[in-house]
C-alpha cells in the first residue's frame, strides 16, 4: 500500500508540475497583455501597475476582428462539413466493403497521414492556382478538405465496425434505398465520432496559419490567425498589442474546447479501438 501510495503520488506531482510548465506561457501571455510595451520590457513577470484594456481595444481594431472572425468562421465551417460529409460516406463504405481494393484504399488514406505539410506546400500552392483555388477562402476551404479528410476517414472506418449489420438488413427488407438507409439510420449513430470529428477539425483550421499565409493575399479574406501577422514589422513589433490579439484569438478555441472536451477524448477511444 506504502509503495503504490507513492507511485501515486510521484505521478500527481509530475502531472501537476507538466500542468504548470503548459499553463505558464498562457499566463504570461495574458499578464503582459495588459501592459505597455516599456513596462513588459522594463520586468516581463511582474503584475501590471494597473489593468488597462487599451491593447484589446486597439488590437480589436487593427486586427478587423469582425471581418477576419467571419472568415476564420467560414473557412472552419464550410471545410468542417466537407470533411465530414466526404469522409463518412468514405470510412462507411470501405469498412462495409472488405475486399483487397478497399484495403488498398484504406492504406492510403493512412498512409497521407505520415507526409508532411511542408513537402507537398510547393506543389500544394501550384495545383491550388491552376484549380483557381488560391486567393479564396472558399478554395482553401477546399484544401482544408482534402488535407483533413484522411484522419477522419480514420477514426469514421473505426467507428462504423461497431455499428450492427442487422439494422442495414432490417432497413433493406424494408425497402429502403442504400443513400436513404445511410442518411435516416447509419449517420445519426456516428454522432458521438461526428463531433469528435467536428472540435478537432475546427481546432486546426482555426488555428492554422501557414496554410492561409501561402493561399490568401487579400487582406480583406485574411483569417483571424492570419490577421496578426500584420502586427509583425521588418523593424517594429508590438509585443504587448501582440499579446493581446493572440488572447482574443484563442478564446473560442478555449470555450469550445472547454465545453467539448469529454467528447473529444471519447470519440478519439471509440474511433480507434473499436476497428
């Protein structure tokens, strides 16, 4: 009992001083977001002399906060439901239809997963400008789809195998269609991997930067993350106003993720394991 005591609480320490390490930098973030840039530079962790909210008012402004919000809204929104509508119909399929061409499929989409971004970025940014794609946040939308499809396919293609073939028999015996029986009976049970599916979709495409930088010229089509940027001079940066539009930035994130959480971690187990 001594012994398993102290494991336990070795493991409570360490999860704790990991909690700390992780929290700090947000902490920091949000201290000096209420401060000037003289007063940061002058003592980085100490407590502000007193709470001003200038850099949120002037950061809200500089940023177009409403304008870019609505683009990072659309973009998340319209890539999310690409995602999840391909994707489903995709993991559905191959794991109702074994076969060695399904597998091959299967292999692929997973196989996608282990290339990195940053190796197909050039011939990413060609394609996307010959499609038209580039320059929109409709477009990216789309590439938002395509890089995301394959992890769902993933966690969908898991997911379905726990779902029993006798409901599928019993709707066809019925007479019901293969679109209809999937849309009225299939779909509504892959709700719990659906919303997992959803939060963590939009996590990334919200906070995505690199991809939105390379595709996106217009500042009016610029998203939140990438409204920042503009706050970066070749000989200037405001490090507090800075602070201050990266904490309004990650506050949906925040919100969403806080009420979410519970389902993105069962969804993630179920997905995984029940294949």
């Amino acid at each position: 009992m001594r012994r398993k005591r102290l494991v336990s609480w070795g493991v409570n320490l360490f999860l704790t001083l990991g909690s700390l390490i992780s929290l700090f930098p947000i902490y920091m973030a949000v201290l000096n977001s209420f401060k000037s840039d003289g007063e940061m530079f002058r003592s980085f962790i100490a407590l502000p002399q007193s709470i001003s909210f200038a850099n949120y008012v002037e950061a809200f402004t500089r940023l177009n906060m409403l304008s870019s919000s609505l683009n990072s809204a659309t973009v998340s929104i319209l890539g999310i439901l690409g995602i999840l509508f391909c994707a489903s119909l995709a993991g559905y399929k191959l794991s109702r239809t074994p076969g060695r061409l399904s597998g091959f499929l299967f292999v692929l989409f997973i196989a996608s997963m282990l290339v990195p971004f940053h190796s197909i970025m050039i011939p990413l940014t060609r394609m996307a400008k010959l499609l038209h794609a580039s320059g929109s946040i409709y477009g990216l939308s789309l590439i938002y789809i395509g890089l995301g499809v394959n992890m769902a396919v993933f966690l969908y293609h898991g997911f379905v195998k726990s779902i029993p073939r006798e409901l599928e028999e019993a709707a066809y015996m019925d007479g019901c269609g293969e679109v209809k029986m999937y849309f009225k009976i299939i779909f509504p049970l892959l709700l719990p991997i659906t919303v997992t599916i959803a939060i963590l979709d939009f996590l990334w495409i919200w906070n995505d930067f690199l991809l939105p930088l390379i595709m996106i010229t217009d500042t009016s089509q610029y998203t939140l993350i990438l409204s920042t940027n503009v706050l970066f001079g070749e000989y200037n940066k405001e490090w507090a106003l800075i602070l201050a539009s990266l904490v309004l930035t990650a506050i949906p994130v925040l919100v969403i993720y806080a009420f979410f959480q519970r389902y993105i971690m069962e969804g993630i187990t179920e997905g995984a394991v029940k294949g």
